[in-house]
C-alpha cells in the first residue's frame, strides 16, 4: 500500500477529492495532511476526515531550507512514499524535490506547458485562448515543468473572468487528480486526457 501525503496551503478542495478516491481496491492510503500555513482551512477539513495533520508557518523560517527541513521531518515520520501537492502555494528548492524526484506529484490550472507558475486564469482570458484546464505533472526543480500526466480541458466563455474560469477549471482538477493518482501509483505514466 503506497501511504500519500497531501500538501495544502489553503482551503483543501482537492485534498479532500484525493482523500475521498483512496478507499476500497485503491492502491493508496492518505497518512498526513501538511501546509505551510498553519491557518489553512483545509487542515480542518483533513482532521475532520481522521487524517493526521502537520503545519510549520514558512514565514517563521529564515530559509526555505530551514522551513522544508521540517517538513521533511513530517514526511519521513509518517512513513510517505509519495507527496501529492494540492494548492500548495511554495516554490520547493531543487535539493527538496530531488530528495522526491519520480515520487511527487502537483495539478496545476492550466494547460502545461502555457502558463507556468501564478496568474493562469487571467492570462489565459488575455491571450484570447479558447481553452483553458489543469494539468496534473511530476514534480522537477524547473517549475511546473514535469511530465504531464494528465490533463482536463475547460471552454473560455464570452464574458469569461478569471474567477468564473477558475470556478470550472477546479471542478475538472476533482476529477482529474484522483484519476491520475491512482494511475500513477499503479505505474502507469502515459498522459491521461479527459
């Protein structure tokens, strides 16, 4: 059974999707909820649901190093094998993610490659594109430049802003992440297109 941990910084929708897909025949199992903000709501959300939760305020740190050695620490004492980034909003250092190269995964709300890093909704609607989505990657030191293993699609609408588009773009991240999760944990890596 691969044990899963899933990182948040905010109000944990995805999570709770990932969370609610490893039951039954489900090669995983969540064993930890982490943020980097101690006030995330979804935090609550994972306690809820039984989970066991870490959080180490990044902002109490000097480094990123300093803030990643603790949350190494909660990975390694939870016994993971995979780390599932969700709306984890922190640049993770190239020493961090190699330490988890092949065995990190983070869904991100555009079609990858366009769009790497903040702002995708809105550039999107800019660019004057006509579709918009997520992306479900591994994780590199380049951001958001992983293999894709997955990845949804959404229509730019007339009248479209980013909030509205976000709206629907995270409706497709709950159904394409957990889908991809489990295809990952399988060993399947062939991109999953819905």
């Amino acid at each position: 059974m691969t044990r899963v941990a899933i990182l948040i910084s905010g109000g944990g929708s995805n999570m709770v999707k990932l969370v609610e897909s490893m039951t039954g025949d489900h090669p995983a199992r969540p064993v930890l909820v982490a943020s980097n903000d101690p006030t995330a709501g979804g935090l609550v959300k994972a306690r809820d649901m039984g989970l066991e939760t870490a959080a180490a305020d990044h902002r109490a740190h000097e480094s990123r190093e300093a803030f990643e050695a603790i949350l190494q620490e909660a990975l390694e004492d939870a016994g993971v094998d995979l780390v599932a980034l969700a709306g984890f909003m922190r640049v993770l250092t190239p020493g961090f993610v190699s330490a988890w190269k092949g065995r990190m995964l983070n869904i991100h709300p555009s079609l990858l490659p366009k769009y790497r890093g903040l702002n995708t909704h809105a550039r999107a609607i800019e660019a004057g594109d006509t579709e918009a989505g997520c992306t479900v990657h591994e994780v590199v030191a380049d951001l958001d430049a992983g293999r894709i293993l997955g990845q949804a699609r959404v229509s730019v609408l007339e009248g479209d802003t980013p909030d509205t588009l976000s709206e629907r773009v995270l409706s497709r991240e709950h159904e394409l992440y957990p889908l991809v999760l489990r295809r990952f944990v399988e060993g399947e890596r062939s991109p999953l297109l819905i």
